[in-house]
C-alpha cells in the first residue's frame, strides 16, 4: 500500500478508548483516575500490553513516562514521538489526553500492520501526571524529562494526605530505570480534545493550535481563629473562610479588573476543621490564572498578592501564598503546525487556526522539540466533566491526520 492511501481503524481506535475508559470509571459515564492510584496503574498496564502485542520497544524512565519506539530505518537520526497521558481529572472525561495515547498508538498498529518502514523511528509516549490534580503542578512528567522540573522535587510533590509522588510511582511498579531525561526528537506532535467551544460553533473538524496560553497556579493557605459559631460575637472573629470567600470573588474580578484576554479559577478549596458550629481556622485553596500576555499574567498576579494581603489585614487572617508553576505562553513550530493544517486539507478535513486554553505537555515539549497539536471538537465544549464527548467520526479524522504528519516527519 501507498503511503497516501493509509488510513487508521476508526472502529479498532474506539474501542480502545472504550476498553481504556472501564477503568477507573464512573456511573455518570465519566473518568476518575488520578496520577499513580491503582486505576492509572491497571491502565498503564493495559496500555504496555497493547504496545507489546504491536512490538514496539518499550522503555520506563524514572518518572514513570513509558515510551514504545518502532525503529525506522535510519535510527541513528532524531525520532518523531506523539502521545499524551492517561491520568484524568476527578470526575473527567474519557478523551482528555487519552484520545492522544490511544491516536499514537492505533497510528503506530496501521504502520506494523501494514509493515510500513519509515525513515525514522516512531515513538509514543505516555506522560505522567498531565493534569496535576493529585500531585501537582501539572506536568510533572514532561516537565522533568525536559528538564524543567528537578526529578527529586517532583518525588518529593505530596498529595493532599500528604504521599509523596515518589512513593507512589513506586508503589505500582512505574519507577522506570531510563533517565527521565530528553533526547533528540525531530518533531512532536500531541493529538487531543480542543476541551474548549470553538471547533463545534464555527463547524470545523481539526484544530490547529498555534499555542498554548500561559498559567500560573498558586496555593493559598488562609489562617483564622476557630471559636464556637454560637457565642462569638460577628465582631469578634477571624473566619479563615470569609476571608478566602473575599478572596475568591476577588480573583473573579481580576481578570475584568486587568483586561485583555486572562482567565482565573478558584478550583480546589479545603476548610478546616469543616464543621457546621466551629469558626474556620485554616483554609487552603487554589488559583489558576491564564493568559497569552505573560506580562499581563504577570501584573494581574502581583495586583492578586496586594489584594490578597489587604484582605488579610482587614480581617485578621494571616495569608501565605506560594506560586507554585509559572509557564510563559508556548508558540508552537510555525511549520509543524502548518503541516498539520495542511496535512488535514489533504485528507478532506476542514482546519481552524487557534490557541488552546488547556494546558498540555507539548508545551514543556515545544522546549526542546518542535512541536505541534492537533485538535478536535469536543460536544458542547464541555471538558474536565463526566459529559466530555468527540463523536467517533471526529476522532478518526483527528488520528488520520496524526497518522499522516507522523509519516512525512518520520520520512524526512
Ligand atoms: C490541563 O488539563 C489544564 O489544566 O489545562
Ligand atoms: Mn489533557
Ligand atoms: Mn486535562
């Protein structure tokens, strides 16, 4: 067969991600399988299992990132990898990153299938700890195979009982022996959900980012004093929770306050000691604040601090707050993304030019690597929820394409 001609298994791509999504799901038809539980392990189990039974070379770095390489002919040259992660959100969807994983490998299957040799070798990836829910921040996987993050502080990242990321990773069996250290890669491409409203409003298939905004995340810890709700006069308290109320609503306004185009969330709060008739004394709570501009990022954090710090002083409540991830705003390679709109073109599929809201790892990947995404539409642009849906149709249309770049790339 023609290079031209391959196309992936739209049927065999399905039931993968459905045979992925029995584990670890929920009875709202969603996903709930956070970075290095059980459930990620019996999937990243499932996910060796398949790439074994297609031969790909297999290897486990000391982050857990697993990696499945089908040798091109001239190995010696840089390799072109594609993939993305199989950890979800609490609550989330069965497309988020997996769409990714399970795209590289059905493309790598209709290859060896077809005992298609490339010039290069074609590997897949999937990154551990993409969504930074239970050890954060995100991307602690790509982020320490690029060097970005030093591996033993990102071990050292606890959850909120307090396990460390490190013991965990070894607790099921995912501490690999490679290096979690990159090396050279002749072009990544990361296929996902747009996770966002635009590809279904304006009716086109395939996304092409042109980037990825960038994010600072915070925790915030709020500190009160707890008193019996009953006796204590209104003004006679330090409530760690209306002070955090405040300060929530003023991360809302933020960015209104700023302007530009800058999105902010409060997405994760713990109260303490969380009864009904006891006065808060410690509150921890997130913030996320996103943006293109990195210099509006920038000052909307340092007017957050000062807001913050007023709010604490008027009410008592000593605040701490510790940036905890700060990633610039990502341009993706100009000619890896023009080869995906083209690639797409090519294969009959209507193409957009965009910017992702979502964090990926091809951001900590663009870094060392040209780099490029591939999107597709996601149903009523709903994402990190149970109802995230892409129709099937959309998901072979999107690994087609990520068929095709993986080809010209590994062929160059
Ligand atoms: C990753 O899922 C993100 O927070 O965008
Ligand atoms: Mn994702
Ligand atoms: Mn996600």
């Amino acid at each position: 067969m023609n290079f031209k001609d391959l196309r992936i298994n739209g049927q065999r791509l399905k039931s993968t991600i459905e045979e992925l999504a029995k584990i670890g799901g929920t009875p709202g038809g969603g996903m709930h399988r956070l970075s290095l539980t059980d459930a990620d392990k019996k999937a990243r189990d499932l996910l060796v299992q398949w790439m074994r039974e297609i031969q790909l070379e297999i290897s486990i770095d000391e982050m857990g990132n697993i990696f499945g390489k089908k040798r091109g002919g001239k190995d010696d040259l840089p390799l072109v990898l594609s993939g993305s992660h199989l950890d979800t959100q609490p609550f989330g969807g069965r497309f988020d990153g997996i769409l990714g994983v399970t795209g590289a490998l059905e493309a790598l299957r209709v290859l060896r299938e077809n005992r298609m040799e490339t010039r290069r070798t074609v590997a897949m990836v999937n990154w551990t700890d993409e969504e930074g829910t239970r050890f954060a921040p995100a991307m602690l996987g790509s982020g320490v195979w690029t060097g970005k993050f030093d591996r033993d502080w990102a071990y050292s990242r606890p959850d909120v009982q307090g396990i460390k990321f490190g013991e965990e990773l070894e607790r099921i069996g995912y501490r690999g022996q490679a290096p979690a250290r990159n090396w050279p890669v002749h072009a990544y491409f990361e296929y996902h959900i747009e996770q966002g409203p635009v590809l279904e409003k304006i009716g086109k298939r395939i996304g092409v980012p042109k980037g990825i905004l960038g994010i600072i995340w915070y925790d915030v810890w709020v500190e009160g004093k707890a008193n019996q709700a009953g006796p204590t006069p209104m003004d006679a308290r330090n409530d760690a929770l209306v002070a955090a109320a405040e300060m929530v609503l003023k991360l809302n306004k933020l960015p209104g306050k700023m302007g530009g185009d800058m999105v902010t969330t409060v997405g994760e709060i713990h109260n303490s000691p969380n009864s009904r008739n006891i006065i808060p004394d410690r509150v921890r709570f997130t913030v996320d604040i996103r943006s293109w501009d990195d210099g509006l990022k920038k000052k909307a954090a340092e007017e957050l601090e000062k807001e913050f710090a007023g709010i604490s002083r008027r009410r008592g409540c000593p605040v701490r707050m510790e940036v905890i991830w700060d990633i610039p705003h990502t341009v993706f390679d100009p000619n890896l993304a023009q080869r995906v709109e083209k690639t797409a073109r090519q294969l009959g599929y209507s193409g957009h030019s965009m910017v992702s809201g979502a964090g990926h790892d091809a951001a900590y990947v663009n870094q060392v690597a040209p780099t490029a995404m591939i999107f597709v539409p996601s149903m009523g642009g709903r994402s990190h929820v149970e109802v995230e849906n892409t129709s099937w149709e959309d998901c072979e249309a999107g690994a087609n394409v990520l068929l095709h770049c993986l080809l010209r790339s590994a062929n160059e």
